[in-house]
C-alpha cells in the first residue's frame, strides 16, 4: 500500500497531528488536497470582489498556497478547527488581494452616486421612495445596469466592514456578517468573543428597520428585491438602508479600533 493510500484511513485531525510530529511533505499534500474543495467553494463565493483583477483559477491557486502555509502555523492547542481558521485566512488573502486593488472602478463608483442622487432627487419631488423603474427611467439607464451598480455597491460596503472587522483581529484575518448556519456562526465568523460582542453591540444600535434588513440580508440570505417584498418598500429604500446600516457598523468599528489603539479598551465591553 502507498503512503498515500495508508492516509485515507485517518481523519483530518489525525493527519495534522502526524504531520506536527513528522513534517512529512507526503501528509501535508494529502491535507492540502483534502481542503481544496473550501478553497474552491470561498473562491466562488467572493468571486464578486476579485473578477476584475484575478481569475477564478488564481485565487484557488493563492487559496492553496494559504492552506500550506496555514498547515506549519496552525496550533492544535487553540480550541479552533482547523476548517475555520484556514477559512478566514483565505477569505483575509481575498479581502488583502481587494484592499491593494481599488476593485471599484471609477466608473462603478460614478454609477452609484448617480444611483443615490437620482433616489434622493426623486424622493423629494414624489414624496416617496421611488421604484427601481422610475430610478432607471430618470437615468435612462437599463434595470440590469442599475442592478449591477447596487450590488458592487453593497460588495463594496460589506468589505469596507470586513476591513475594519479585520483591523479589530490585528489585521490577521478578514471576518464576515453572520451568514448560514445559526449554530455555527460564532466559530465559523468570529475569531474571538471581544469581537463578536462589539458588533453586536453595533447592530443593536441601529434603527429597527436597519437591523432587520441586516438579519434579512445576512441571516436570512434575501436579496434586496426579496427584502423590499418583506418591507414592503421599493428596492432603492432597501438598499439605502442596507448600506447606511453598513456605514454605521463601519464607523462603530473604527472607533472601537481608535479605542483600542489608544488603550481605552479593557474587556469584552
């Protein structure tokens, strides 16, 4: 029997241990290729953020490259799996990749603000929110083209959190808004309780109808048509909620980095 073949008996757990004990390059490719399916799966999962610099294909390849270097970093004595923690350091290798890129073209930027200041006009001539069609009608622009601006807008907003969630752990590793399984939410996205505790802490300051879009969007997994049928509002109205919801979280977090920066952080709030 190969050595490969010796290793299909044993557990993932199993393999790190060994490997820790040997530094076999044998049982460390065997781990690598028994996680790049978690590579490939966070690689199309945020392949929003990154296609207008990398391939798919690229990002699986730096995805692999984390893994090894996670293997030799990686401590089994710290209660965390070994799932979770090479989950983070990729999706922080992607955040990274994001962060040097300005991946918001300028042209994506301008559309946004045209977006936000045609609702605005709108509003104040209707009185009300107005609909996604007489936004795209006072532009003369298609729906496809206005959906495309409002979804990099809301990539762009819930990574501009994940930056400043990512200064909170040191800069090590990017985090994530709560998404998914309930039960696994504080081991899979949060890398420690401190965290965890200040946004919440910055959720429950939000207005009602922004924490609910919030669960909607992150818990719940609705997009933001979905989530104007549930409020009943139009679709523009969500996403302006959505990302002055994101904008406080931001600047929640960047005062509690200020803080800690500056030593006034002692404990879990």
């Amino acid at each position: 029997m190969s050595e490969q073949g010796a290793y299909q008996g044993k557990t993932n757990e199993e393999l790190l241990k060994l490997y820790k004990e040997t530094g076999s390059l044998d049982i460390k490719q065997e781990i690598v290729m028994r996680y790049i399916y978690l590579v490939k799966s966070i690689a199309l999962q945020m392949r929003d953020i990154y296609l207008s610099f990398y391939q798919v294909d690229d990002i699986i390849n730096e995805g692999v490259i984390a893994i090894m270097s996670a293997i030799d970093k990686f401590d089994m004595e710290k209660n965390v799996k070994f799932e979770t923690y090479i989950s983070k350091r990729i999706k922080g290798m992607i955040i990274d990749l994001a962060r040097k890129q300005d991946w918001v073209p300028r042209s994506a930027r301008k559309s946004i603000r045209d977006i936000e200041d045609a609702v605005t006009t709108l509003y104040n001539k209707l009185g009300y929110y107005p609909s996604v069609q007489e936004v795209t009608s006072h532009l003369e622009i298609t729906p496809e083209k206005y959906h495309e601006a409002m979804r990099k807008a809301s990539l762009f907003n819930v990574l501009s959190l994940d930056m400043a969630l990512a200064e909170a752990q040191g800069n090590e590793l990017g985090a994530q808004l709560p998404r998914g399984d309930r039960n696994e939410q504080p081991e899979d996205r949060f890398l420690n309780k401190e965290l965890t505790e200040v946004l919440a802490e910055g959720i429950r300051k939000l207005k009602e109808n922004e924490q609910l879009v919030i669960s909607l969007y992150y818990m719940d997994e609705l997009n933001m048509r979905q989530i104007a049928e549930v409020l009943q509002v139009s679709e523009p109205r969500v996403s302006q909620i959505h990302s002055n919801a994101i904008k406080k979280l931001r600047k929640h977090m960047d005062k509690f980095n200020e803080d800690k920066e500056n030593g006034n952080v002692s404990g879990v709030l």
